[in-house]
C-alpha cells in the first residue's frame, strides 16, 4: 500500500508552498469524506488531472504533529458534542518536513463557517508562554484555564485544484497519546475539502458521491478524545465511532 501510495502521487503536478498563499482560505466551508484506505489509490488516480499536489524539500506526503489544549474540565470537547454552535478549538502543529509550528485558533460560527488564526512558535509549548496566551485571549476575547489535552500526528497529502479556488487534505496514519494511552486508526483516511462555500461541482466531491461516499461530519479531534479519555460522555459521537470501526475493520 506505501509504495502504491507513494507511485500515484508521483503522477500528479506539484505545487510550491509559496504558491499555496493564494488558496490559503483561512475563512472557508469544509466537508469531510471519510473512506478505507484500500480505496485511496483508486480515488487519487481519478483526480490526478485536476489537482496539484503539494511539494516540500521533495516530499509529497508530511508529517504533522499536533497538540491540542482545553480546559481541565473539557470545555472544547463538550461544546462540540453538546452541540453548541459557536465553539473553539486550540492547538498547536507542527509541519514536521519544513520544521514550521504554529499556535491555531479555530472558530466555528453558526453559519458553518470556519476561521483559522494563527502565529508563529519556536516549537511545542505544553507550558503556554505569555504571547500565546495574549494571542488566545485577543483572538477569542475570552480567558481560559488551558492544559495541553491530547497529541495527534498523521500524514498528510495536500491538493490544489487547478481551476477553483479550492484545497483538499488527504490524512492517513492517525495516530492519538497522551502520556501512556494510544490510540491509532491505520486504516483510516479523512478527506478534507476547503471551499469558500461547498458546492458539488468539486472534482473529488463528484467522484466520492458516484462510489456513494457522501459528506460526513466528523472532528478528529473528538473521535481522539473518546478513544483516549473513556469517561467521556460521548452518545453524540457514539454513532460516528461506530462506522469508523466499520469502515476501517
């Protein structure tokens, strides 16, 4: 499977991450699509011709390492499955090829609308510094009692569409810890499209909905928390957990 993997990206066009500054959408509409990873050649190999892929000291596939905060008693996780529908999200990653780290912020509207915002770190900071915290505060206007939660790390594939103003991320090899507990999900890929609003006329939308894969909610971040921390209330999510182990058995 690595070495198919590795063929097919070799046939797309590569992008340089300067050139991404045009397709940054830190305001966008994502939808996620969540397959087996046996299916990911296929897919790739249909959409070879409409996307670039991108391009980073010749590596194609990065590594990212992340590590998420919350406050001790959950406050992210639960707003997420409580529903709630202005919610926040804070971690900190690391684009392990190109040794950049950067503090995100991301902040979900009721309009289904995502922003990203961001600033630069040296590296990991499981002790939040003062910048970091005046950055959390200004960009939320609120103040937490923040913990560092959970890492993750996972490769990922970045495409470009040639034509829109659109990228699409392809993760595999998720991986959650956090000190002793571990939870990996080696089967599974999530595919990722950024849009400035969703519309079908995407190329991999198009081809997904003809296998019938259709667009299906779902954080990584909450899937890691319930896999980790098992006394999570977690009904909501009980569900999606479910036809993760299917698609991935």
């Amino acid at each position: 499977m690595k070495k198919q993997l590795a063929h097919i990206v070799e046939n797309f066009e590569s992008i340089s991450l300067k050139e991404m500054d045009g397709v940054s959408l830190m305001k966008r509409t994502d939808t996620k699509f969540v397959i087996h990873q046996k299916h990911l050649i296929e897919v790739l190999d249909l959409i070879k011709n409409q996307y670039r892929i991108l391009e980073i000291n010749e590596n194609r596939m990065m590594k990212y390492n992340s590590l998420y905060f919350d406050t001790p008693s959950k406050k992210f996780y639960n707003d997420h499955h409580n529903r709630k529908v202005n919610r926040t999200k804070i971690r900190m990653r690391k684009y392990v090829e190109s040794g950049i780290c950067f503090l995100e912020i991301k902040q979900k509207d009721g309009k289904g609308k995502t922003t990203k915002s961001r600033i630069s770190i040296d590296d990991f900071e499981p002790e939040l510094s003062d910048n970091s915290i005046e950055f959390i505060e200004k960009t939320t206007n609120q103040e937490f009692d923040l913990e560092p939660i959970i890492w993750n790390e996972f490769n990922r594939i970045t495409l470009v569409n040639k034509t829109a103003k659109e990228r699409l991320t392809i993760d595999v090899n998720l991986k959650f810890n956090i000190n002793n507990s571990v939870k990996a999900f080696d089967n599974l890929v999530i595919i990722e499209l950024k849009q400035e609003r969703f519309t079908r006329t995407s190329p991999i939308a198009k081809e997904l909905k003809t296998k019938q894969i259709n667009p299906y909610k779902l954080s990584k971040y909450c899937i890691g928390m319930i896999s980790i921390y098992k006394e999570l209330k977690y009904n909501r999510f009980k569900e999606k957990l479910i036809k993760i182990n299917k698609i991935t058995a």
